[in-house]
C-alpha cells in the first residue's frame, strides 16, 4: 500500500470478520467464538469501539498508518482464550474522513457515551493519541447527563512517552488531546486531574515539562520505572487515584521499548517494559473506579511479526478478567 492508502483519509468500510482456531476440547472458547454485535437492552459487558483515524499523527509529523490499527487488534484478540465472566460486544469502527477529526472524536464521543449510559465498558481501539479527546468527550458527555451538582473528579492515567499537551490553539492532533481536555475541564469547572507514567525526557521539550507542572500534572519517567521502584509506582497511583471517583486509563504504545513494541508511530529508544505495566493496570483495575480504556498509537505497517498487536490485545484480555 502507498502512504496515501495509509493516511487520514482511511474509508475502509467493511466489517471485520471474527475467525480463528476453534478446538474440541470442552471449555476452549476463545474471543471469536463468543463476541457479538453490540444491541441495544444487551447485558452489561465490554465494547470494543475502533477510532480508525490517524489524521492527528499526520498533522504531528508522525509516521501514518495507524488508521488500520483497530483491526488489527482485533485479530489479534480473535485467538485469546475466553475466561473473562461479561459479554463481549463489538461496536464497529469510527472512520476519520479527510480532515474532519473534530467530527470524528465528536462521532467516538456519542458512542462512548451510548455504551456507558447501556451499562458497558468501552474500550476504544485507536487510531492515533488524538482518540483521547473522543474518549474523554464521551465520558464528559455521559457525567454530564447525570446532572451532578458536584463536579466530578475524573482522573486520566496515561501510560506514554509523551506528554501530549501540545497547545491546541494552533492545531488538533495526536500531540494535544490532554491539552484539549484541561482546557474543557476548566471549561466546565471540573478538576483537572493527569498523570503520565512513561515519560521520556528526551521526546519532551522543557516547555512541555512546564505545561504539566503548571496543570499538576503527575508525571514519571521512564527510566524511573523499574521493578525495583515497582511499589513506590504502585503506591503513588493509589495516591492520584484516592483522589479521583473516576478513572479513564489510555496506553500509547509508543510506552513501551521499540524491541517489544516495533509497530507504533513513533518508536521508544527506551520504553518501559510489559514487566512493569501489566501489573500497574491489574492494580489500576482493582480499585474499581476504571470506567473506560483507550489504546493508541499502534502502526501495523511497522509491526513485525504482528507482534505490537498482540501486545495491544495483552493488554485488553488482562484489563478484561
């Protein structure tokens, strides 16, 4: 395929078809033998929402293609062993067209906030970083409804070698999207409440650093994050989460080292292992305030072997026992 077929302006339309080995054995299901089309007055389970956009990447000079990723995911969760206790549903997939991302997170907005107000967790399979900002909207949108009188405390747990707090006045794209929502929070007299686990000094420029410390921002590098440090980490969530009543959890994969991560539109030279986050989100997950999950980044014209694919569909089947 050429980079054009490749970019933004991806219109693929057909469904993706859910395949795989079936065995004979008895308790062998794996995902595709079991995932359904999402209806309405279904039971409560988990959504898979594909946000096949990479437009924000383009317009952050990143490397394109991960448009095609939400597919790619789910072929790679097709063949995972089915032990989670919901339903799982798929919602289909979101599509960019050309230069309207504002109406694409608009459109991932209002189906986030329809599978939340069904009674699912969504999870949304970008596309590029710009995701965040539709899954955040949805969620917005959702509190919103509930007619609160008290603000709620949503906490965004992004695991990322990037900030992503790009000023959003100039341009929307994969590098604002928490810029975007700090200034919505402000907005709507909500705390902003951000962390950013992952970090790499050497992706962020100082005026990026001092964007988070201005928003409060927690942030940790990379190479801070070590099995060594594991509890501190772990401790330190639990601190931000305490003061949250909801979470929203989103990985760039981009997080982790380019030799376990090669597919991704911007490689890291370090990266923080499988190691250290897999048991970050199963701790993240125990506190029963996660509400919805967001992956991004992924760029299956880079994915040798498939192998950052799996890697996203890892992540998914733990974040779903």
């Amino acid at each position: 395929m050429s980079n054009q077929d490749l970019s933004s302006n991806y219109q693929e339309k057909r469904e993706f078809q859910w395949a795989g080995r079936i065995d004979p054995e008895a308790n062998s299901l794996r995902w595709h033998q079991v995932i359904k089309p999402v209806i309405s007055a279904a039971e409560n389970g988990y959504a898979l929402i594909g946000f096949c956009c990479d437009l924000g990447v383009s317009q952050n000079k990143g490397r394109i293609g991960a448009a095609l990723a939400p597919n790619a995911i789910r072929q790679a969760l097709a063949n995972l062993s089915y032990i989670q206790k919901k339903p799982l549903y798929d919602a289909g997939n979101v599509h960019c067209l050309a230069n309207q991302l504002d109406q694409a997170q608009a459109e991932l907005g209002n189906q986030v906030q329809t599978h939340l107000e069904s009674g699912h967790f969504p999870i949304i399979l970008g596309g590029g970083h710009e995701v965040a900002y539709g899954s955040w909207l949805g969620f917005s949108q959702y509190l919103q409804a509930q007619h609160s009188k008290i603000a709620p405390k949503v906490g965004i747990i992004n695991f990322d070698a990037h900030f992503d707090l790009r000023d959003s006045s100039h341009v929307h794209s994969s590098g604002t999207p928490f810029h975007q929502i700090a200034y919505q929070s402000k907005a709507l007299n909500w705390p902003f409440h951000y962390a950013c686990l992952g970090v790499s000094q050497a992706s962020n420029t100082q005026a990026l650093f001092n964007t988070a410390d201005s928003l409060g921002v927690l942030a940790i590098q990379d190479h801070l994050m070590t099995t060594h440090n594991l509890f501190q980490i772990m401790t330190q969530i639990t601190e931000f989460i305490d003061q949250c009543d909801h979470i929203y959890l989103t990985v760039d994969m981009d997080v982790f080292p380019s030799s376990q991560a090669p597919g991704v539109s911007a490689p890291a030279a370090c990266g923080v292992g499988i190691e250290i986050i897999e048991p970050l989100l199963r701790h993240i997950k125990a506190t029963q305030k996660l509400r919805l999950f967001d992956i991004a980044e992924l760029n299956p014209n880079f994915d040798r072997d498939h192998q950052t694919a799996r890697l996203a569909a890892r992540l998914i089947h733990t974040l779903t026992l």
